[in-house]
C-alpha cells in the first residue's frame, strides 16, 4: 500500500548545507527559524490555540538524502564514527521513508500575512518540507527516567576562539544578522565535524546564514578563522 503526504509548510532557516547542523534539537537556540504554512493550511484557523503550548512536534522530510536511499546499519557521531547501529537505533537521516521528528520551541505565531510559525533551538535545513505540526505535552511526554542509549547525555562541547580577521569581516558586513556570532559559537561549540576528521591543519567551511564560515579545530579548540560575505563570494 502507498500513501502520498503533502507539505503543509516550508523551513526558512539559516542552515544551508547538511554540514554544520547540529545533531539534535535545542543545541543551538541563536538560529532563527521561521516554518511558513503552505494554502490552505495558511489560515488562522489552522493554528487557533495553537500559542497556549510553548513546544511543538514538526514531523519533516529529510529532502536532500532522499536520493541515496537508506541502510540497516548506520554509525552515530557519539560513537565516534566506527561503531554501528540498527537504522531504526538511531535518527540517522537515511531512513526507509527518510522522515525526522524534532521538537521545537514555539516563539510565536504570526497570522498577519498568512501563516508564519517563529522557532527555536531548530535543527533544521533551509527548504525543508513539513508535514505536520502537533504539540508537545509535558505531563504525557516528558519521561525524566527514560535512557537515552548511546546519547544519554548532551555532546562533549568545545570552546570558540575567533581570529582577529574574523571579527573584522564580521563587524564589516553591513547586512549581518545581529544573532550570527552567537550561532556560530553554538554551532562550531558542538564540533561539525565528521567523526573520523581530526586534522588539526584542515581549514574547514560551513555555509550559514548567507556567509561562509571558514574554520581549524586543534584539540578542544575551535577557531573561526575568516568570515567570508556575500559580497566576497
């Protein structure tokens, strides 16, 4: 049997690569990030008392790994990249019907022009599709003695260095959102980088908020080296 889902919105986020994302929700609450209500669920009534919960469930489409398919066995992050886990183990992006669940903070609803929905702690690429809202339930779904396996716990977090240079692009870039030097330290704060990678000379790059970020990790230290602007690209 098949069914066909259909977005009821759209993510704008300033995530614009896989890279660079945190692995989980709530990681990085700088970002900005706004899910915009697809006719004919753009309408008030759709979200009415919607803005009494202060969470809400986004069921999405992990739309840019679709192609590649999925697989049995994945290996996490947490695990360092080596070790192997069951798909169904893990939130692992290839996935037999390549969906995700996150939950997310409800900042506000704006109902002015259509329907905008305003969030935070986001994980979430820029043009992902979402297929459904639902809010979240403390009392039924808040399990404070629930194991988290392998991810019992938050990530290990490194500390932030900025180079001079990169102060300077940054405080030059007439159009820089005010919230983007707090993103990129929460962003950089959780190590991107794939497991396997420890090469303390690689410089490496993530695409955020219309700029590339350039970047060296050397131990527990992540340095933001460069920040390189539209009008560079």
């Amino acid at each position: 049997m098949h069914y066909t889902l259909e977005p009821i919105g759209t993510i704008r986020s300033p995530y614009q690569e896989k890279f660079g994302i945190p692995r989980q929700p709530a990681l990085a609450p700088s970002a900005p990030v706004s899910l915009v209500l697809h006719p004919p669920y753009n309408q008030p009534d759709c979200v009415r008392g919607l803005d009494a919960f202060s969470h809400v469930w986004l069921t999405f489409v992990f739309h840019e790994t679709l192609a590649r398919g999925w697989q049995p066995l994945v290996r996490p992050p947490r695990l360092g990249g080596n070790s192997k886990v069951g798909v169904f183990a893990s939130r692992a992006t290839h996935r037999p019907n390549g969906l995700g669940l996150s939950l997310v903070a409800l900042k506000d609803i704006d109902t002015r022009d259509g329907v905008t929905l305003h969030l935070g702690g986001a994980d979430l690429l820029d043009g992902t599709p979402v297929l459904d809202i639902k809010p979240y339930i403390p009392f039924v779904e808040a399990k404070p003695e629930a194991r988290g396996g392998f991810v019992d716990g938050p990530p290990p977090q490194l500390s932030v260095q900025w180079q001079p240079k990169a102060l300077a692009d940054l405080h030059a870039w007439p159009q820089a959102p005010s919230w983007l030097a707090a993103l990129i330290d929460e962003v950089l704060a959780q190590d991107p980088r794939p497991a396997y990678q420890d090469d303390p000379a690689r410089v490496y790059g993530i695409r955020l908020a219309d700029c590339d970020v350039r970047f060296t990790v050397q131990g527990q230290l992540a340095c933001v080296l460069e920040i390189i602007t539209p009008a560079q690209n």
